[in-house]
C-alpha cells in the first residue's frame, strides 16, 4: 500500500540507493527551474504543503546487501533481519525504483542549504538525519550503487565529502550533477539565515510524496527492473538505450544459470554500459553532447539488422529490439542472450562502438586522450569533421555506415608500430570517407535532395558490411556504390534548378561549406570560426551598385544572377558593410596591416584591377573547378557558368 510521507519522514532510519539498472542523474535546467517554482510557492505562513509525486521503493536484496559492504557497511549489516544497524538503531535499506531523479535534486539542494547554515547544531542535525552518519566513518544513507562512477562523484563533489577517492570516470551523468549544484549556487547567493531555515523547512516538512514499496506485492526483487521501465514515465522519458540495459538485465536474470553466473553476467552488462557512458558524456561541451538513441541506432544497425530489411525496419527499429530482438516472450530461447559467447561478444562490440562513435563525432578531441587507443590520420579527422558538420545535418544517416567501416578497419594501437596492413586499412578509410563527402556534397547541397536520399540503401549495407566487408547489393563493392550507384542521377542541369529555387549561390545551402573549404585549400588552414558570406557587388544598393558600372548595364535578372553568383561571394570573419570594390581592397590592405582577421580568399581580391562581368565569371570558374577538381565531380557537358548566366 502508498502513504503519503513528507521528505523527512521518508529519510527516517532509512538507507537508499539508486539501483544499477537506473539511469544516471538527467535532470537539466528545465526540470530544476520547475522544482524551484514549486519550492517558491509554498508559503508557511499559509501552512501549505506541496506534493511532489510518487516515490516507488523496493527492499534490499542479497546482490544489494553484497553492493553495500563494498562501501564499509561489512560489520554493520544484520543478514538474518535483512537492516543496517548504525548508532544501535536499526535502518532498512531500499532501492530506489521510480522517483531517484527528485530525490537526489533535493538533496543536492539541501546540500548546499546545508553548508550555508552558520549554526553548527543545525547543520549537524541535517547531516545526519539526510545525509550521513559520521561516528561511523561517513556511512551515507543515500547514493547509488558503489560500482556506478555516480557515486564517489556525488559525495565527493558534489556532497564535498574529501574522504572519498576521486572519481576518474566522468559521465554525461556526473556533468549533469554538477550543473544541479552550480545552479542551486547561483540561486541561494547572497541568502540571509531566515531564508535558508525556511526553505530547509519547506524541503524537509512541506513536500510530500506518495511512497510505494513494491517489495509488499508479489514478484521478486529481480523482476523490479521490469516495473522500472514501465513506472517511469514522469521528468525525462528513459531513452531507448536506457531501457535497453534494463530490458538486457531482466532477461539475464531469467536465463537457466546459476545466481553466480546470472551476477557475472550482470556485471558485465553494467561495465558495458558504464563504458558507453562515459564515452557518450566524455565531451563536456553541451552542444558536443551525444544522444544515447542515436548511438543505439548506430549499434543496432551494426549489429542486429541485415541487408533484406526495408524502410519500415529501420524506422520502427526500437519495436524491433524490445519485441524481437530481445523479446519478454522468447526468454529462454534468446539468440543474443542464452549463448555465452554470444553475449560476450555483441558487449564487447558495443563497447568498442562507443568509442569509435565518440571519435566520428569528436576527431579532434582524442588527440591527447589516453583512452583512445586507435591509429587515425589527419584525413581521417578532417573527413569526419566535414561530414558531420554538413548544414542541416544532410547526409548525416551515412555516419551509421561509416561506424561499420571504422569497427571493422580502424587499427588499434599495440607496441605504437604501425604495419604496412594497418596503413593499407588506414588509406582504405580514407578513401571510404572522401566518398561518403562527396556523396553528400552531389546528393544534398549540389543536388538538393531530401535528407534521406539513399537511406534505406545505405542502412542496408551496414550490417553486411560489419560482418563480410562487402555491400548488401551483390556484384558491386560499398566503395563503388558511394562513388557510382548512389550518385548516379547527379545532372548540372539538376544543380542550377536546385540554385534557382533561392538566390542562387548566395542563399545556397552549401555556401558556407565551400567557401571554408576553398579558404582552407589556399591558406592550409582549418578555419574553426563561424564564417559571415557577404556580397561584393550588391544588385539591390542603388547607392554602391553605381560605381559597378560595367554590371549596371546588365538588365535585371542578370545583374541579379552576376550579385548571386558564386565569384561574387566571399567570407569574412564579420559581416561587411557594402561597398564599392577599392573600398573592399583598402578595408583589406588595413586588417593586413593591422595583424587583423583575413583570410586567404579575402587577399586573393586583390589581384583584380577592377570588379566587372569577367572577373565574376573567372571566380566563379574557380571556385567551381576546385570543388570539382578536389571531389572529382563530374564534368559539365556545356559550360555551367554560360547555361548559369544566360537562362
């Protein structure tokens, strides 16, 4: 049966830990921002109380008991009672089911309230009652399991508790408990006492949660990882990766071995998953944070799906894993799970795609990481930036493909020797990723295709390709498919009606992209900044459009095509004012002089006299033989430029 406990009454004489099939801690400013309005609407002069949800809990197990004398509880644990004695009173331990994201927000809060607190008394009473129990060598009454990297974290840095050994392994999970702390931070600056023992107050009396232990219904402890994945449907949804782990970690406690192989394997399922986290949240920057269901696609299509599947398949492919691939109703007969090896193996697998999913999304980052232990080029790295940093995500499905060909060529290191077969594999990717660039430069910013263009062909060639090196389609080789097959309607033609459906160069799509490749190409340089595009002559500026007297004698449309032409384009490191072209040329001769941000292609400007109808088809020209030249495009059967300018 529920009951509806204030906060302190939930702590009383009570130990709890977060589970091993949970999630980390997820919540982000969104959801604290929302605890902290219902925290502010709770008057006490009103006498109002604030309910919070429901807190679903389940008794300790044997595997609990075990987890919890890793933490120094060994001569503190009553087995026949199944409690912990500390200070001579007894507590019961629990897991935390449903509700672990709340709680451990609240106390990080309460945490910080604490050590606000001048009186010393006061402090010690809340220490005690919710956090630890010092006489005892600080035995905390809440945490996660030992072995999860969360938990030296959280009392370490976040608690501030020194006694614990730091926590090498950082996670998305430990980030997202460290923005918790900082924004409670910034929240109680500059608070008075009253209004620290007031909010202390509201916290520990006037929020109220519906507890439930699931242990006082049928079923075994074992089975709560299943109520896990069906209660949790408050705060942030599981992801498909997390319910994957806790839907791979009830199905091996339902396998015909023994408790102790059924705990090795879980183990190794929770050291799995530790590794994928710590690589997925390995990047501390928020805009480099990977999604768990994007690299849990990734592995799927490498590992569960096959070259007969259709569109459908890879669009439903979570309904496929959960009722399939590891379905409730084949338990005992579970391909993937019954047969040691097996398991082992697709682990271990999923174990080396995280890292090589981190490296596709992240090239530059493993330079001085230890943990990467792969040969890599600079090619490789530049080629990986380019195809996931292609605008509005094109193309961005073919990375699933490229995860199949690192797994199966990226050579690890050993005694830092590179082989001729390892720079042979090396050479190979290098090529596999030029054309997976150009594919994307011909199918979507020349071409202008929809984003999934040749998805469904592409997501087929994965699983074949990871297994046997060779394309889904019989007769032809992957390499070949990029090159020929999936490019295979490419027309100029194609290209200026893709260009004229906006203002042409100007407002194409691959703008920015060529013109950072055409930069690098002649400085050697990668260019890390944002970019600006600007004009040089402007069609629509009757003021500075004057002085380009050579193009004002055009009519309308081809002064327009001449401003939107590819030659007529440049980048800047800031958006320029428009201008005649000997200003263009001084504001240059200046950011030269002045050590200013210039680039290559803005001094290129100055080797033209003048700025007229020839030097824009000459640029233009330019620029379009480097692109091809460098992707080695087709060649236009007429002239481009002269189909471009007169139709």
């Amino acid at each position: 049966m529920s009951e509806i406990l204030p906060f302190k009454q939930i702590f009383h004489k009570k130990i709890f830990r977060i589970p091993d099939y949970q999630r980390g801690y997820s919540w982000e400013e969104a959801q604290l921002d929302d605890l902290w309005a219902d925290l502010s609407n709770i008057h006490l002069q009103n006498n109002a109380y604030h309910f919070t949800g429901i807190l679903t809990i389940n008794n300790f197990s044997d595997y609990d008991f075990e987890n919890l004398t890793k933490e120094g509880f060994e001569n503190l644990i009553d087995n026949e009672n199944k409690q912990v004695k500390l200070n001579e009173k007894y507590y019961q331990a629990y897991n935390l089911v449903d509700g672990q994201q709340r709680i451990t927000t609240i106390l990080i809060l309460l945490s910080q309230l604490c050590q606000k607190l001048k009186e010393a008394e006061h402090r010690q009473k809340i220490t005690k009652e919710y956090f630890f129990i010092s006489d005892l060598g600080s035995k905390y009454l809440f945490g996660y399991h030992v072995d999860v990297p969360s938990h030296n974290y959280l009392i370490r840095e976040i608690f501030e508790d020194e006694s614990y050994g730091t926590e090498d392994v950082e996670t998305l999970y430990t980030h997202n408990l460290d923005f918790a702390k900082v924004f409670f931070q910034q929240k109680l600056k500059d608070w008075s006492q009253n209004n620290i023992r007031d909010l202390i107050t509201k916290i520990t009396e006037r929020l109220l949660f519906s507890v439930l232990n699931l242990s006082e219904t049928e079923g075994s402890n074992l089975d709560i990882s299943m109520v896990f994945e069906t209660l949790n449907f408050r705060g942030k949804q599981l992801s498909g990766l997390e319910r994957f782990k806790n839907r791979v970690l009830y199905l091996v406690s339902k396998q015909n071995f023994g408790q102790t192989q059924i705990l090795t394997k879980r183990n190794s399922i929770n050291k799995t998953w530790l590794e994928i986290y710590k690589w997925l949240g390995r990047n501390p920057n928020p805009k480099k944070v990977m999604d768990d269901d994007a690299f849990l696609k990734a592995f799927w299509l490498l590992y569960f799906s096959n070259e007969k599947m259709v569109a459908s398949d890879f669009k439903s492919y979570q309904k496929i894993l959960f009722e399939k691939d590891f379905d409730l109703m084949n338990i005992h007969n579970n391909q993937y799970m019954m047969n040691p090896i097996e398991l082992r193996k697709w682990l271990n697998c999923m174990k080396e795609s995280v890292i090589l999913w981190y490296f596709i999304h992240n090239p530059h980052e493993v330079d001085n990481d230890p943990d990467f232990k792969y040969h890599y080029t600079s090619n490789i790295q530049r080629s990986l930036l380019r195809l996931t940093s292609f605008p509005f995500g094109y193309g961005r499905y073919i990375l699933n493909l490229i995860l199949a060909i690192l797994v199966r060529l990226l050579p690890q290191k050993s005694d830092g020797i590179t082989s001729e077969e390892q720079k042979q594999n090396l050479s190979t990717i290098e090529r596999f990723l030029w054309a997976a660039e150009r594919h994307n430069i011909m199918c979507f910013l020349l071409h202008g295709n929809k984003t999934n263009y040749n998805q469904e062909a592409t997501f087929r060639d994965i699983n074949k390709y990871f297994r046997t090196g060779n394309a889904a389609e019989s007769g032809i080789s992957l390499k070949d498919q990029l090159l020929k097959n999936r490019v295979s309607h490419f027309t100029w033609k194609e290209v200026n009606r893709n260009l004229s459906l906006g203002n042409y160069f100007y407002t194409w799509d691959g703008i920015h992209f060529i013109l950072r490749e055409y930069e690098e190409d002649l400085s050697g340089h990668m260019v890390e900044r944002e970019i600006s595009v600007n004009r040089i002559y402007p069609e629509e500026e009757m003021k500075v459009r004057t002085s380009y007297k050579d193009i004002n004698r055009l009519g309308v449309v081809k002064k327009r095509k001449y401003s939107y032409a590819l030659g007529n384009i440049f980048m800047s490191n800031n958006n320029q004012t428009l201008r005649d072209f000997n200003a263009h040329k001084i504001r240059i001769n200046n950011a030269i002089n002045n050590n200013n941000i210039i680039y290559e292609s803005e001094k290129e400007l100055l080797n033209y006299h003048s700025w007229e109808t020839t030097d824009i088809d000459e640029r233009s020209q330019k620029i379009l033989e480097f692109l091809i030249n460098k992707w080695q495009l087709p060649q236009p059967e007429i002239s481009f430029w002269e189909e471009y300018f007169t139709n």
